[in-house]
C-alpha cells in the first residue's frame, strides 16, 4: 500500500481530493503523511469497527490526516457517515449531524 502511494507520488498526476476514504482502515501500512498530504482532502472517512483486533485507525495514519488538516470521521466513533449532492458542492457529515442540519 505504501509502494503505491509512493507511485501515485512520483507519477506526478493530480491526487487532490475534498473526501479521502483512509486506505485500509487507516492502517499503518498506508495513508503516509507525504500521499495524505498531496490529497489534502477537507475530509478524511476512516471505515473501521470498534475494538477491532487490528488497532485501525492506526496513530500513524491518524497523525498524517491532523498533519493535513482534514476533519476524521471514524464509523467506529461517529457512525455511519454520508457524502451527498447539496446546493453548494457537498453534504458531508454523519448521518446524526445531516439529519439535524434538515
């Protein structure tokens, strides 16, 4: 996972995002803070369950995303999380958080 980011890196082609889905979990084995960097997306979604076995989000990726200034949100701590059409671009948020803005 590392291997590719790093790739994506030197391939040079535009990696920007407003929404970045973690790489495995949030890992360790990827979500690197110079690929998570180059994305800068506003938004990081971290899919992983609680009290998994594997420790995911990992400190590591969880340091490359504040190092990027993205807002976290983990379905292990806020539930599930919803991106959807809105006037202005994206609704992005927790499906709690949608629901009360309506």
């Amino acid at each position: 996972e590392k291997a590719n980011e790093k790739a994506m890196l030197e391939d040079g082609g535009p990696l920007g995002a407003d929404v970045f889905l973690a790489g495995h979990h949030g890992s360790s084995t990827s979500n690197t803070e110079a690929f998570v960097g180059q994305v800068s997306p506003g938004l990081v979604v971290v899919s992983c369950a609680a009290g998994n076995s594997y420790g995911h989000p990992h400190k590591s990726a969880l340091s490359a995303f504040e190092a990027a200034n993205a807002r976290v949100l983990r379905t292990d701590k806020d539930g599930s999380v919803v991106v959807r059409p809105a006037e202005t671009g994206l609704a992005v948020g927790t499906e709690k958080e949608l629901r009360e803005a309506a």
